[in-house]
C-alpha cells in the first residue's frame, strides 16, 4: 500500500478514502483499499485483501486471506420479490478469489436464512451468486456465470462463462459445465455437460485427474457413468439397483448413486426443489 494508507491496529492498512463503519470487526493484517466501504455488520478475517471500490455490507462474515477485487459487492439485500428486510446472512470461508463486479447476496428467511460459500473458490468476473446458495469448496464460476437463488455446488464444480443455472438446481462433485450452457436440472458428479439443450457428455477425466483421482477411480467411475448414462433408459434403475447392491461400492460410486436417487424424487429434476414449500410456509 502506499503512503495514503493508514495502519490501524494489529497491521491493518485502511486507505484514507476508505469508510469502515466502527463497529465493524476487522482480524490481523487486513487491508481496505481506496473508496471501498465495509458495514456496520461486516466481519472480516486476518490476511484478507480488500481492494478499491469494494462493498461489504449486511451481516456478512468473510474468513481469512480472502482477495476481494473492485467493485464486488457482498452481502447485498437478496433479489427475492418476498424480501421484507429480514435479518439474513452471507457466510464466505477462507481463502476464496472474488474478481471484479462479482455479487453475492445474502439469504432469504424462507430459504434458511444465509448464502454460504467454502473455501478456495474462484469466482471470476462479474458472476453473480443470488440467494441461499451454497457453494463448496475448490469451486470456480467463470466469467458471467449467473447463479439463480437455492442452488448447491458441490466441491471441485468447474462452470465456465456466461453459465445460467436455474433456482434449486444442484450440480455435483468436479462437473464441469460447458460455456454458455443453460442448466435447468441438477447435473450428476463427474461428468462434462454442455450444449442447447444441455447433455451430459462424457466424465470429467481430465478434471478428475488434475484433482487427484487415481487412474482406478476414474476407471470405476467410466463404467459406473457407461452403466448409468449409455444404457437404455428402461435399464437405468436396474443398474442402480445393482451399483447399490455393491458391498464395496467405493465412496465415489456411492455418492453418485445417492445424487441420481435424490434426483428422481426431485421436481423436475431438481432434488432441492423439495425445499421450495419451506419458503412458501415460513413467509
């Protein structure tokens, strides 16, 4: 930082022009960039980089060593027409990259109260993360990805730019979502989708592989996605009810099966949509 920094406890740089309300919490070795503006309600970990022109508002807890680049803005008012200014929250862990014009909001009371995010998550420019989402860890949503309210991504997701995920939708463990692909029903772990209309293609092997799969897992998986997605639809649940009846059905597998099972109890193949009468009763 340069010389119109100002060091305020605990090796805090603050530039002059920025404005932390008092009784913001700020941890060891934050910095505030210039014209960024912290709240009242705002709770920022130790290391965490705040650059210029940054808003941070509402009840908004963000972890340690986090890079929050201009013109973010976290813990905005949710964009839901049943917003009545209830007291909500966003929840950011350690660790995440959130580059320029990203949004995050805060939750809604029908939809539990707080957005969530992990850590080590790479949000890229201008994406938007809406209402009571959930976002794991080691996650990166590209350039322009929208997210619409309640939705989960699960460890590893890789969506890359100008994605649009409908609310409720869940996508699994290390998918990767094609660019400009419209999502409209939960996408399984494992797997490359992308396309108008989207289509799974094929499992993820390069992505599984940067993540540290082993040649085995990923083999186990192929089979499992020939079993489950190559096959004639009319076979699909015989071969789930073989993959269950696995006595050494591997953790990957498992999980898999336990998504596709959800899935089909789901409405319209959104398993979170089950949560959507939760909103409607708690408002």
């Amino acid at each position: 930082m340069t010389e119109t920094c100002k060091e305020k406890g605990h090796g805090m740089k603050i530039h002059k022009s920025a404005i932390v309300h008092p009784d913001a919490i700020l941890g060891k070795e934050v910095e505030i960039g210039p014209f960024s503006i912290i709240g009242a309600n705002a709770t920022i970990g130790e290391g965490t980089i705040i650059k210029n022109h940054v808003t941070i508002t509402g009840n908004t807890s963000i972890g340690k060593n986090n890079i929050i680049h201009p013109n973010a803005v976290l813990g905005a008012e949710p964009q839901d027409l049943k917003y009545q200014g209830e007291c909500t929250f966003l929840e950011m862990g350690d660790n995440n990259v959130v580059r320029e014009g990203v949004t995050i909001n805060a939750g809604t009371a029908g939809g539990g109260g707080k957005t969530v995010v992990g850590d080590n998550n790479f949000f890229m420019a201008c994406a938007h993360v809406a209402h009571d989402c959930i976002i794991e860890d080691n996650v990166l949503l590209a350039n322009g990805v929208l997210l619409g309210g309640h939705i989960l991504i699960e460890r590893g997701a890789k969506l890359m730019g100008l994605v649009g995920i409908q609310p409720f939708v869940t996508i699994g463990r290390y998918a990767y979502v094609g660019g400009h692909t419209r999502i409209v029903q939960d996408v399984p772990p494992y797997v490359i989708i992308e396309g108008h209309p989207a289509k799974i293609r094929q499992v993820n092997v390069v992505g599984l592989a940067r993540e540290g799969f082993s040649e085995n897992q990923i083999d186990e998986i192929k089979k499992a996605f020939l079993a489950l997605f190559r096959s004639a639809e009319s076979n699909r649940n015989k071969n789930l009810e073989d993959l269950e009846r696995q006595k050494d059905i591997s953790p990957e597998i498992g999980h898999l099966v336990t998504f596709l099972r959800n899935m089909d109890k789901g409405k319209f193949g959104r398993h979170r949509e089950s949560f959507r009468h939760l909103e409607i009763t708690t408002n």
